[in-house]
C-alpha cells in the first residue's frame, strides 16, 4: 500500500482505487503507483496554478487601484499644464532616465504653467526667446512641447545666466542643471516614453478620464458607508450613554456598600469575587449571547433580565423593546423572577420609593423644613425636593454622624463634609455638631445663595417640575448618585403633598405684604495691626449678624 503523506493527490488516487475495487477489478500495488505518480503529476500544477490564480488577482486588483490613482492625478494636472496625459507621462520617464524622480519632470511643467498663468510677463519672455507658445488658433500649445523648445535656447546660454532665469519661469535651477547636463538623453527618453505606450496600446487620455470616474465613484462609496456608520451612531450612542450612566451609577453604589462594610465582610466579599471569577470566567460568553437572545429558554431569561434592567432607562425605549422583547420573559429562571420581585435586593432602585410614614415629629420636622425654604423664595417643587434629600441623607437630625464620610466624617442635616464644616465652624463660632436645626438651615441657604454652592442654587432655580428638582438637589447639591435620586423623590412628593396652599401661595406673591428691616450694627475694632485680617474679622462678624436676623425673622413671617 502507499504511505505517503494523505495529501489532496493521494487522496484522489485512494478515491479512485476505492472505486475500482468496488466494480470487483483487481489492482496490483506495482500499477497503482504508476497511477498515483501520474496523478501527482497532473493535480500539483493545477493547484499551483489555482494558488497562482488567486494571488495574480489581488495583485492585479491592488495594481489597477494604484493606476487609477495615478492617472487621476495626471487627469487633473493635465487641466492644469495644458499638457496631455501622455506628454506628462513622457515627461516622468525622461526625468527618471536623467536620475530625477518622475514628479520632479512632471512638476517643471506645473511650475512653467503657473508662472504663465500668473504672470503675463512669462509668455512674453517666452515669445522674445523665439518660442512658440500657441497654435494658429490662439489656443496654448501642449506645454510638453513648449519646454522642449526652451529647453535647448536656456542650454546655449551661459549656465550661470540659465540658473538664473530658472525661477522667473517657475523651474527648479537644480532639476534645470540635471536636465541640461543630460539634454540629449532627456529629449530621446521622451520618445521612447510615447513609444512604450503605444506600443501597449495605451490611450492616455482615456484611461486618464476613466480613473477619475472611478475614482469619484470609489469616493461616494466611502462617503456612503461613512454616512451609514454615522446614522448609526446618531441613533445608538443615546442608548449606550444611559446604558454606561446605568453602569457607572451601580458600580458607584457597590463601592459605597463594599466600603460601608467591615473587615470580615470585606473578606467575605472578597472570596466570593474570587469563586464567582473562576465559575463565571467560562460562561461569559454564554451568557452574553444568551442575554441578547441566543435561543432557547436561557435566553428567554437573559432577556428578561437585559429588558428589565433596560425598561428602567426613561430614554431607550423601542431599543429596549427590540433588544429584550417582552414574549421573550416567559421562560425565565428562579433568578429573574427574584430579581423581578425585588430588584432593590439587587442595588436597582426601579420606582421611587413610597410617601413614607413618619411619626409625629418627622411629620412636623418636614413640614417645617419645606415652609422654610418656600419663605427664602424657592418654588414649592423646589422647597420639597431640598426637604426629601435633606431627609435621605439625615431624616433631618441636625446631630447626625457617618463615619464613613471621609477625613473627620460626615455630619449634619446634609451630611456635610471637610471644608464645608470648616465654613460653617468659621461663619457660625461653633462646631457644627453642637448647631440647631435652624442654624442648619441657614446653612443651606446660604451655601445655595451666597456660598460655594452657587452653581447648584442657580440650577435649582431653573428647576420647574419636583423631578428635575430633585436631580439636581441630590446630584449636585448632595453630590449622591443616580441611584439615590428615586427614594428622595419619593420623599419630595411626600413633602410636596404637604405644602400648605396659603404658604405656596404667600411666597409666590412675595409675601403677604412689603417688610422694610432697618438694622443698625456697630463694630468695634481693637488692636488691629493687618488690615486684610481685620477686613475679613468685620465681614465675618457682619455675616454671623445678618445670618441671626434672618433665622430669627423667619419664625415670626411664618
């Protein structure tokens, strides 16, 4: 038997062998080598001929892209030379023949054509050296032929004086020199430029006509496919940005979790990470295509849970639909359903939380903070939605602490932290932990108003619905996450539920009538020695003054 490596000939020899036997004909060993020789010898050209094939006809797709390219270019140069494609490629092969670049021949036709296009003066010169620049019609000549004319009148001339004129007539003195030096060669190389063309059977003109269509129709195709690319972008990247939104805000909310939590649950978290990576690492891509719909009842619940984070975005919408269909729910697993049941089990807040039930106190405690804010001239919404954060972040307890609030904590109705406590330490002479819920509240007011948090008041201004309010109030006031945003609207609403008509209404009008407070402060200054530390001593006495006016003037205008 052969023992030859089972390559594509022999397989055919043993197809055939196979074939034989089975029509009952009798194959001795010694005839069928003679027969896989020959077969060797037939199939090995036809596959290298089909190697061939198909490596000549990415060469010669390769080759005709990069002619047309070059002819395009030639297509337009020739508009702007008055030279024909084909003087232009004789050009190139002469330049080339004398040790110049091809671009260097074509670009001393550019040159002469700029220099007579810009300066009336050039023809002329032309004309007085005995060169003939246009035909019997007044039409310019092949600019071709009329270099070559020059040409032989600049190389009689003494060098010095050829240089010389070079620039006027848009020519490098350099490229001149070469040409010059070799004139005889570059004159006859030209010809036979022409010649090796014609005898091709190449029409310049044609093809040079040719590659600029192709060209302009290759650039349309681009442009569509980029056209394409961008229309999808336009509709996707929405989508993508509130799905990396949704990301970040869960990756915010776990970070402030694992942090809340103590070394040994760290731990546990820790180890369960790592048994979770080594299980999860093979299913990964299991379970991404089974999330977009792979098939299947594992892909029923992918896509229950993709649609069910997904429908929690307000501004997705028929991508939600289409990527996570709701038919496709019916085959969700234990998991899903859970996480249907109880998604805030999951870190994902999916409704605003409910008005909440608050004791008597809480109750008046609220009451009182939403009507002080609607008596400093916030909106109602807006009063409410100060209110519901202030409630997140503290159930309004003017003495409350967080350890993990960073350096010295967070402490206060708003948690406040760092530079914030040392202003309030600077503008009230008292530790913020020993201030009153009033002073607290002063306190907001003042950082929205006056303080360092300008920019939120302002953008709370320009809040006019109870949402859009309590967005800005927990994001950029509170500096929360998206996922604080729905329990504190559902607080806000609670609050805003509240509001007492009378009150909305009375701070709406400005109050129920012009109040004019007249307030006489005397400063006394002793033993100062720096003007700027005394400047900012009296600012800082005058503020404390206005501040306690204003606390103690909103108990009476309620």
């Amino acid at each position: 038997m052969c023992t030859k490596p089972h390559d594509g000939s022999a397989g055919m020899a043993d197809t055939i062998r196979e074939f034989l036997l089975a029509l009952g004909f009798d194959v001795d060993e010694r005839g069928l080598k003679r027969f896989e020789g020959a077969v060797d010898k037939a199939t090995v050209p036809v596959v290298a001929l089909g190697k061939a094939a198909v490596f000549t006809a990415t060469a010669v797709g390769a080759m005709v892209t990069t002619v047309a390219r070059q002819m395009e270019d030639l297509y337009y140069a020739s508009q702007r030379t008055h030279a024909t494609a084909e003087s232009l490629q004789a050009v190139g092969y002469a330049a080339q023949q004398v040790g110049l670049q091809a671009g260097q021949g074509k670009d001393m036709l550019e040159g002469l054509a700029r220099a007579m296009r810009t300066n009336p003066g050039t023809e002329g010169l032309l004309n007085a050296y005995g060169i003939q620049t246009r035909q019997a019609n007044g039409q310019l000549r092949d600019l071709s032929g009329t270099l070559n004319d020059l040409l032989p009148v600049l190389a009689k001339m003494p060098r010095y004086q050829a240089i010389a004129i070079a620039p006027r007539l848009g020519i490098d003195p350099e490229t001149l020199n070469r040409v010059l030096d070799n004139l005889p060669a570059y004159l006859k190389a030209q010809e036979e430029g022409r010649r090796i063309l014609g005898q091709f059977g190449v029409d310049s003109e044609k093809l040079a006509e040719q590659s600029k269509d192709f060209d302009n129709a290759l650039g349309g195709l681009m442009a569509r496919f980029s056209a394409l690319a961008q229309r999808v972008a336009q509709d996707w990247l929405p989508v993508a940005k509130q799905v990396v939104d949704y990301a970040n805000a869960a990756a915010d909310a776990f970070a402030r979790w694992y942090t809340s939590l103590d070394d040994t649950g760290r731990k546990a978290v820790d180890v369960g990470v790592a048994v979770g990576a080594a299980w999860g690492g093979w299913k990964l891509l299991g379970g991404l295509r089974n999330l977009l719909g792979g098939g299947g009842a594992a892909s029923a619940s992918g896509s229950g849970l993709l649609g069910g984070l997904l429908r929690r975005l307000p501004v997705i919408g028929t991508a939600a639909a289409v990527m996570a269909p709701s038919e496709a729910n019916a085959g969700e697993d234990d998991e899903v359903r859970k996480f249907k049941a109880n998604p805030r089990a999951y870190g994902v807040d999916a409704d605003p939380a409910p008005p909440i039930s608050s004791p008597s106190d809480m109750q008046a405690t609220g009451q009182k903070v939403t009507q002080y804010f609607i008596q400093q001239g916030w909106t109602k919404e807006q009063a409410a939605a100060i209110a519901g954060a202030l409630q997140g972040e503290s159930n309004f307890d003017p003495k409350a602490y967080n350890p993990e609030g960073g350096g010295q904590g967070a402490h206060g109705i708003a948690q406040w932290r760092g530079p914030r406590i040392e202003e309030f330490e600077r503008m009230y002479g008292k530790k913020l932990r020993d201030a009153s819920l009033d002073e607290q509240l002063a306190y907001v007011q003042h950082e929205m108003t006056s303080g360092n948090e300008r920019a939120a008041g302002a953008l709370l201004r320009g809040a006019t619905t109870l949402q859009r309010a309590a967005d800005v109030v927990t994001r950029h006031y509170e500096r929360g996450g998206l996922d604080d945003i729905p329990r504190r609207l559902g607080y806000s609403q609670h609050w805003l539920s509240q509001v007492r008509p009378e009150t909305a209404t009375q701070a709406a009008q400005g109050g129920a009538g012009p109040v004019t407070v007249n307030q006489t402060v005397k400063t006394t200054v002793n033993g100062a020695t720096d003007p700027a530390a005394t400047g900012r001593a009296i600012g800082q006495a005058q503020e404390r003054a206005t501040g306690d006016l204003v606390r103690n003037l909103s108990a009476i205008v309620r």
